[in-house]
C-alpha cells in the first residue's frame, strides 16, 4: 500500500478539494517490459487536474480519465518528478537510482501523480540529469515547458526575426515560462499583460515591457503602440482575442492555449456550446480570419521529451512557484481550493519529502 490523494467516485463540480480522499490505495505492481516504477518526490496541481477528477475536463468533451471505482481508486496529478525504484526488462535508456520527471497521458490516466509511487511506460519518461534542478522546480516547469514547446512550434519562423511579442497571462505558471523561453530569440521584444503587483516579476523572467490589465483593456493601452507579430494567450475567452486583434499585424499569428472559453472544465457544456466553440475554433483556424492573421489553438498531446526538457528546463527555464506544500491531507485540500480559484499566482507544488 501507499499513500495517495485519490477518488472512488467522480466528484461533483466544484467540490474536488472536499471530496478527495488521503490515504492508503494499492501501490502500483513491479514493472513488467518497458514500464518505470518511480518514487515521487514532487508533483504539480494543475488548473486541468480538477476537471479530470469531476469528468468535465474539455467542458465534458474529448477527454476523460477511467473512472474511479472503491476497489480501483483514481489518483490525481499529471506531472511529477522523482527517482527510479525499479524498471522493467525491456528498458533501455532509464536505471534504478535516476532522476527522472513527466506528464502523463490523459487517456491513460491510470497511475496519477499525487502519490508516493507511480508507474509509466519508459518513453513517457524524462531524464532529468540535472543535479541543479530540484524536484520540485522539476515538477512545477514540466507542463509549463511541455504547453510553451508546441506554441513556440508554431511562431518558430518568425520569432528570430525582429518580431514583437505579447505574452497575455505572463505572471501565471506557464506564462512564466514563456518569458523565459522567448529569452532565447534575442532580438524578440516581449510585452508581459499582468497586474501591476506581477511587473517586476515579468520584468526579471525575460519580459522588456509590462501592461496592467487591472487599470483597463489592455488593447486600448496597447493602442498606440507598435503592433505585434505574435500573441501567446494564456487566459483564453474572446475578451482576449477582441482585445488582441487591433494589434496583431497583417498575417501575425494568435496561438492560445485555452480558446474562446475561460475556465473551460468549470462545468460540462451542452452539446450545442461545445459544437459552438469547437465550430469557431476550426473556422477561425483554417479561414485565417479573413486573412488579417492566422489563429493557432495549441494542443499537443504529452509525453514531455528529451528535447522539451533540453529547450526548457536545462536552458534555466523555471516556472513561478506561488506555494510548496507538504504531502499531507489538510494543505493538499487548501491548495486544491487555490487553484481551483484560477488565481493561484503561479505553480502549486505537492512536496513528497515534506509530511508537514
């Protein structure tokens, strides 16, 4: 047996962090071929992880963990990091004794994360191989490098150009792993849309100018100044693309990670809703919105890889961490209410080597 926040049931919206258990489930078997037995260390709360435990992940749609059931309990969690107990006899790149880090698959959501011990497939496994990373720096910028990868994918022709940037919810978890990431193309100016009490924040992870958007829209602030190449949208709602559009320039590029909805997985969408925001999305990206810029909704589908993880992680990108908290009932529930909230302030961060 292990310890582990886990469900039997799916819980019902918006009471995950009440209905969550903490305690013993079964621990997961030897590995057997290719699978990787690991000692967690640390493990990220994600906004996503939430939905997945109340079946709304999507608004309802596309993807869904197994369900959870008395005598074969869901674990939460998708990243992790930690070391190699054990490994199978057809592995060949990971040993006992690595450190090691991941995100897993939704749709093979069997393990979970928030737990003492998981098991994955070898090639769903990444070395971390950096003794200058902790385990929990590892776990809070896994997603965060893994989301950014694909959208930086999709400007990656013009961003070593003089291009212009704008990073809308830069001073978030994986927001703040772009300014980092965009660090590498130096002749790329990145504008950070944060609140005001987040600047300096922005400022000391790559950004070269910052907008708060508590003092109004922040494309009327933007108005007058010179236009973008490229918007990264990390808040997601058509607030954002309204308010992105003036300033984007002719055939600049729109790539969110969330759509036209915000907090997407609060609750289930009827049929219509979701046909509706999926209808406008495909439209949106192969008409080219009238040809005024290209709209790119980002969505790759883990693992984390060897070269995420170099491009990322090992060129010093490091996620804003809003709280670590120990791997104990009561602070895992109060940090599942923070994020849950979608203003955590950064990652939250499950620490496994702390009990209280």
């Amino acid at each position: 047996m292990m310890k582990a926040v886990y469900l039997t049931s799916w819980a019902a919206l918006n009471t995950v962090p009440e209905t969550v258990s903490f305690g013993d489930v079964p621990a997961p078997p030897p590995p057997k071929k290719d699978e990787v037995l690991i000692s967690v260390k640390a493990a990220s709360i994600n906004t996503d992880d939430i939905p997945l435990l109340q079946d709304s992940a999507c608004g309802g749609w596309l993807f869904h963990t197994r369900k959870p059931t008395t005598s074969d309990p869901l674990v939460g969690g998708m990243d992790y990091s930690g070391i190699v107990l054990a490994v199978g006899p057809d592995c060949k790149r990971v040993k006992v004794g690595d450190r090691v880090c991941g995100i897993s698959k939704v749709a093979e959501y069997q393990r979970g994360t928030w737990a003492e011990q998981t098991l994955y497939p070898e090639s769903d496994v990444c070395l971390i191989s950096s003794a200058d990373i902790s385990f929990v720096d590892a776990a809070a910028v896994a997603m965060g490098a893994f989301v950014n990868f694909d959208m930086i994918s999709h400007a990656a022709k013009v961003l070593p150009t003089q291009s212009r940037c704008l990073v809308v919810g830069a001073s978030g978890a994986l927001g703040t792993v772009m300014l980092q990431m965009l660090q590498k193309y130096e002749s790329c100016h990145v504008t950070a849309v944060c609140s005001g009490k987040n600047a300096e924040t922005c400022l000391s992870m790559g950004a070269n100018a910052t907008v708060d958007y508590t003092k109004g829209p922040f494309g009327e602030q933007l108005q007058d100044a010179e236009q973008f190449d490229v918007v990264f949208d990390f808040v997601g709602g058509l607030d954002v693309l309204r308010n992105s559009e003036p300033l984007l320039k002719k055939n600049g590029q729109f790539v969110t990670a969330v759509g036209d909805r915000q907090n997407l997985g609060d609750r289930i969408l009827t049929f219509s809703e979701f046909a509706s925001s999926a209808g406008a999305i495909v439209r949106r990206s192969l008409c080219g919105c009238g040809g005024a810029y290209k709209y790119v909704m980002s969505g790759s589908y883990p693992p984390l890889t060897e070269q995420i993880w170099k491009e990322s992680a090992l060129a010093g990108a490091r996620a804003a961490i809003a709280e670590e908290v120990p791997f104990a009932e009561e602070p895992i529930r109060a940090a599942l209410r923070r994020v849950a909230s979608h203003h955590p302030g950064g990652r939250v961060v499950i620490n496994l080597e702390r009990s209280v």
